[in-house]
C-alpha cells in the first residue's frame, strides 16, 4: 500500500511538474505576444489621448522633455514613429542637473539617442551648482523656464513631458495625505498651459513592454528608489499596499485605479459646483496705497453662503492675494474669525511673516505687513512743489502743485481727483496720513471728532482707517476725495486716486 501511495504521489508530482512547465510556456507565449502588441497597442493610446485633448496637431513644432528614464525615452520613440505621418518637428531637451555621478553618462546616453532618430536635441545645465536646500523644488522651476525658453527659440506650441498613469496615481495619494480639499483631488491635467502629457492613461508598465519589444535601452535614475522622498514611499510601498488590499476585498481584481478615477470625478463634480455659488469678492473701492489688493471679501455675502462655499472662497481670496496657500487650521482660525467665532474685537489676524488678514465692518482684506518691520508706513518727506514738504508714507506716491487759476487736468490728482486746498502759505509742512485717535474736523457747520464726523455721514466703516488725511501738524485740512476742512474750503470732488 505504502508503495502505491507512493506512485500515486510521484505521478501527483508529475502531474504538477508538467501542469507548472505547460503554464510557464503559456505565461511566456502571452508575454511574448503582448509585448509584439505593445507597440501598436500604446501608440494607438497615446494618438487617441492627443486627439481628445488637443495636446499634438499634425504639423506641429513641439519639445520634449527627456531625462534618459523609460518614460520619457518611450515618449521620445512615440513621437519619432508619428512624426512622418503627423509632420511633427521634434525638438528634445534635456536637463543636465550636475548632481549625480551618472549625469553625464545620461546626457551623452540621451544626445547619441536622438542623433540615432535624427532629433534636434538640447541641453541645458546650471549657471552654478545647487545646494541641498529645497533642490527638488529649484530645480522643477529651472526646468520649467529652460523648456519655455526653447520653446520660444524654436516657435513650438507644445512642450510635451512624458508623465503617465502611476505618476497620475502617486500625485492624487501624495495630495490626499498632504489634507488637499475635497474639490482639488486631482491629478495632473492633460493639458495644463503650454504643457502637454500625452502617456497620462498609460500604465508604467505598458511603457516598459513598448521598449522592450522595441529592442530600445533606458536608463534608471537611482534617486527614484531613495526613500527620503515621500513620492518614493508612495510609489514603492503605499501603492503595492493598496492595490493588494482592494484586490482582497474584490476577489482578485485590481480596483484602485478605478477608485481614484472615480474619486477624481466625483471631486470635479464638487468643484464645478462650487464655482457655480455667487461670488462674495468686490473691489475695494475708494482705497488708498498699494499695500491693499483691489480685491476684498463682502461679508454680508460670504455669510450668505454654505458652509464649504464659505471656506473655498476664503482660501481662493488669500491665496489670490497674498500668494498664501492656506492649510486646514489656518483655513478654519480664519472662518472663525470672519463668522463671529472669535472675540468681537479681534480686527486682524496674521497669515505668514508678510501678511495680515483684516476684517473691519463688513470687509475683510489681505494686506501686506511684516512681522520684523519697525513699521509697515514708514514716512519719507517729498519736496512736492516750491516750499511745499510732505511727509507720508513711503507705499503712497502723493503729487501737489500750485494753482492760480483753472485746474489743469493733468496737474496732481493722479488721474482720480483729490483736495483742493485754499489759503495755504507759500511756505508749510504737510502730512498725509490715515486716522489716528483723537482726531477732528471742521466742515462747514461745526467741528467734531473724525469719527463721529465720518459716522454721521455713513461713511463706510471698512474705509476709514484707510482714507487719507491731509493734515498740517495736528490739524485736518481734508479728507482726500470726501470733503475739505472750513477753513480752506476749495473742494475739487472726485475718487481718491494716486495724487
């Protein structure tokens, strides 16, 4: 009995032994075939997503990047396949950075590539060597202005960079843990500018079976496997993560990249709905100085809006403004702020070492202010016009000349109006400034607080501290474009431009 149950095992591991060889030749069939379809299979991808998206016409003159990688190499070889039948001009750049002891193999690995296609081919490098500090950042931008410099010098509508599909997959993770908005997770665009990614629906390994059956080399960078970058754990441990689990949880299909798809969808669903709400922004009206931005938040309107509407619009108007992309706290201290969650009396709040944010009344603003400045209106003293000083503020440019007559129209006022004054000495020391405590001033009935002056006239609020006074020592002439004191009472009306 034993010696039957052995044959019956020896045959079982027969029968494995051949079930596993026939299963090897079909796996290595089916490779081979896919890779003999890999060619025509990607290049009719590839045509398809230009058409769709307009990113390559017949006849065009285009850049693109290669870096000496698989991805942008198989860029390079789809581009010279279509270039006879799509009359295309190729012109290649590749950026030299100077860091890595296999930079210049792959420059001359990329140069004697394209002289094989023949393809015009340009490189660049740095002026001076870069430091560590924020290098990946640095040297993104460099590449950006070199491609759009050439771009320029060789007339093409088109800089072409050759990110695909996992590309696509790490950008909307890395977005995801970075705390992105519901509305923004998305990845790269097709085509964004100038810039074109024709090989966005290709899978990295679609491109890895075109070169192979293309008999064509690469090279590897070797930073792409170096784990002190996040974009590396993502692609190599995070990734490989979840594709395993949403392959359990579906039986042994691979759903995360119709996840994210739809993930994707979904959020530009909410964007354009979104950018549908009305919007709360409005001008800033009769504003004084360069260091208010024409644009300010109406918040009687921005109250008006749902809650996500709300905090959209308020991190669009800072990063409008101020250039300053909020994160989620500052983006909910600010909501707080400007809803009435936070002491009534609070008036500003900073946003960085350059900025504040401001609310007074039913405005608020951004506006620019050193943390480190002695003062954000430092006075200068400008010799206006004979025996005329001004003091003001060195952010304001402020014009006065001396009239006898009829206004010239182009005399002071900065193109908007302004004060008019009558009765001043040939000789005296002005100051423009904004509202201080204490201030009064004489109209033609009495003479009042500022304040109460300015409350009177229903002044708006979120106008007063930002409206010029011409003042002679503690004395307010006029409140410029609004009204002149009594005593030197020549009103020239008109808007508080720039004079």
């Amino acid at each position: 009995d034993d010696d039957d149950d052995d044959d019956d095992d020896d045959d079982d591991i027969s029968r494995r032994c051949r079930s596993r060889t026939n299963a090897a030749a079909a796996t290595a069939t089916a490779t081979a075939r896919d890779d003999d379809d890999a060619p025509n299979a990607l290049a009719s991808k590839v045509v398809r997503v230009m058409r769709e998206h307009d990113i390559v016409r017949r006849g065009d003159v285009v850049v693109a990047c290669v870096s000496g990688g698989p991805d942008s190499v198989a860029l390079l070889h789809l581009l010279r396949e279509l270039s006879d039948e799509w009359n295309l001009a190729v012109h290649v750049l590749h950026c030299n950075h100077g860091k890595r002891s296999a930079s210049e193999e792959e420059e001359t690995f990329v140069v004697e590539m394209c002289e094989r296609l023949g393809v015009d081919v340009h490189v660049r490098r740095p002026e001076a060597p870069w430091g560590s500090s924020h290098f990946q950042e640095r040297a993104r931008e460099w590449r950006r202005k070199e491609a759009r410099a050439l771009a320029r010098d060789v007339d093409a509508r088109v800089i072409l960079q050759a990110h695909h599909w996992d590309d696509q997959v790490e950008t909307i993770l890395l977005k995801i843990l970075r705390g992105c908005h519901l509305s923004n997770i998305k990845g790269m665009m097709y085509v964004n500018g100038d810039v074109g990614r024709p090989l966005l629906d290709c899978r990295k390994d679609e491109l890895v079976r075109y070169l192979r059956a293309r008999g064509v080399d690469s090279r590897v960078d070797e930073s792409n496997d170096d784990a002190t970058f996040s974009r590396n754990k993502i692609r190599h441990e995070l990734v490989p993560l979840l594709r395993e689990l949403t392959t359990q949880q579906t039986n042994g299909t691979d759903t995360l990249d119709a996840r994210l798809k739809a993930m994707t969808r979904q959020s530009a669903q909410l964007r354009a709905s979104l950018d549908d709400r009305p919007k709360c922004f409005v001008g800033s009206g009769n504003v004084f100085g360069a260091a208010v931005n024409d644009a300010e938040i109406d918040v009687d309107a921005w109250l008006r809006l749902d809650e996500m509407a709300r905090e959209d619009q308020l991190r669009e108007h800072v990063e409008a403004t101020a250039g300053i992309r909020l994160g989620s706290a500052k983006l909910e201290m600010l909501s707080n702020f400007l809803s009435g969650g936070e002491k009534r009396g609070a008036r500003e709040r900073r946003l960085g070492k350059e900025h504040v944010f401001v609310r007074v009344g039913a405005r608020a603003w951004t506006e620019r202010r050193r943390a480190d400045a002695e003062s954000f209106d430092d006075v200068v003293v400008t010799r206006a016009c004979e025996g005329v000083d001004i003091a003001h503020p060195r952010r304001w440019t402020v014009t006065a000349s001396w009239e006898n007559g009829a206004r010239d129209e182009d005399d002071g006022g900065g193109g908007g109006g302004g004060a008019l004054l009558s009765d001043v000495p040939e000789a005296c020391a002005f100051e423009i400034r904004t509202r201080e405590r204490g201030d009064t001033f004489r109209d033609d009935r009495e003479e009042k607080l500022l304040k109460d002056w300015m409350r009177d006239r229903k002044y708006p609020s979120h106008l007063r501290d930002r409206t010029p006074l011409v003042c002679v020592g503690k004395d307010v002439l006029a409140v410029y474009g609004v009204a002149v004191g009594a005593n030197h009472a020549r009103f020239l009306p008109g808007g508080g431009g720039g004079g």
